[in-house]
C-alpha cells in the first residue's frame, strides 16, 4: 500500500498528496466550520484514510517511509496537508528532512500552525501561510501568504486570485502553477465557493 496518493478532482495527477485528519490543525479558526474537507468525513474509507496517516504521522520512521515512496515512485511534486496541518514542531521538522531528501522534488503546504518554526526551511518545501486561524497576527507578510475571500473585488493589488471555480480552471498544475513557485513571495486569494459541490479550505 502506497502512502502518497496522486491527484484528485481538484490538484493534477503530477501532484502526490499526503494527508491527514481536520483535527491535527492546531492553528485552526473560522475557517474549521466551512473547511472543504468536512464534508469527506462521514466516508468511513477517508476518515480510516486519514486517521491511519495520522498514526503513521507520529512513528520515529515516518520521515524515512515517505522518503523511500518518493524515490521509488519518482515524484517531483508533493502536496502536503490538502486536508490536515503541521501538529507539532517534531513532524514539521521531519518534512524538512523529507524535502532536504529530495532536492529535485518540490514539497508545497499551506499552513495555520503560526506558533511552530519555519525557519531554515529547505528551498523545495514552499510554505504559505494561510489567514484565517487563531494565530494570524503571527504572520509574516513579507513572506507566502493566502486568504479567503468571498468576491473578486476582495482581491487586493498584490494578490493572485487562484483561478479555481473559474471558466477557465482545469486542474492545480495544468493550468496554473502560481503556488509551486520557489522564486519569489507570493500572495494568494482563494474566493470561497460554497454551494454544495465546492468549498474552498485556503
């Protein structure tokens, strides 16, 4: 059984993900009630899904599992916590070690947890950190930013509006790459869809 999966309705098949459950986003705020992945979680296959990686998550070897996956599968591209967040400073720092790993492959997670240490993180893992938690007057705008937004003219003039829920949105890395960026600070906007089929977490 693989631990990465590739892809989804949302993010390319280029892109393997790894998460966990709602519940290890320590940082978590409003944004808890309308998460996108709530409403996954009564799919007794996703919450065993999640909770097993969560498990997983906390072993000393976890660093050295997801590392031999990705030299066997060849990934170029990680996606870490579609759903899920960095829990403590232990598991953060065992993904900066995945990522020192693997300097080929680019590692990519939004994040609330503002309380941990992202300091000397490898060049492949891109962090963004993510408004709309208990801890956003820890963020640091002079790095990676994202907010929800409920309309376009919310938007401001140094943010990219994600083209997700737009006519000409096919999937995360086929039509835009904007996130996976390691050049330069970025500044995204995600506008909110909430109606039934589509909710947006960041």
């Amino acid at each position: 059984m693989f631990l990465l999966k590739n892809g989804n309705h949302k993010l390319s098949t280029d892109i393997a993900i790894w998460n966990l459950p709602r519940t290890s986003c320590i940082g978590k705020g409003e944004c808890y009630k309308f998460c996108y992945a709530k409403k996954f979680e009564h799919m007794t296959q996703v919450e065993h899904y999640r909770d097993f990686r969560s498990e997983l998550a906390r072993e000393p070897l976890f660093d050295k599992l997801i590392s031999l996956e990705i030299k066997y599968k060849g990934y170029k591209y990680v996606r870490i916590h579609e759903c899920g967040d960095f829990f403590n400073q232990t598991y953060l720092n065992k993904w900066k070690s995945i990522a020192n790993s693997h300097p080929k492959t680019t590692f990519m997670a939004y994040t609330k947890s503002m309380k941990l240490n992202f300091n000397d993180l490898p060049k492949n893992l891109i962090i963004i950190q993510s408004y709309g938690g208990k801890w956003d007057s820890l963020i640091d705008e002079t790095k990676n930013t994202a907010r929800v937004i409920l309309h376009k003219e919310d938007v401001k003039d140094n943010e990219y509006l994600c083209p997700y829920g737009q006519s000409n949105f096919t999937k995360c890395f086929e039509c835009c790459k904007y996130c996976w960026t390691k050049k330069g600070v970025k500044h995204v906007a995600f506008i909110m869809h909430n109606q039934g089929r589509r909710i947006i977490k960041r």
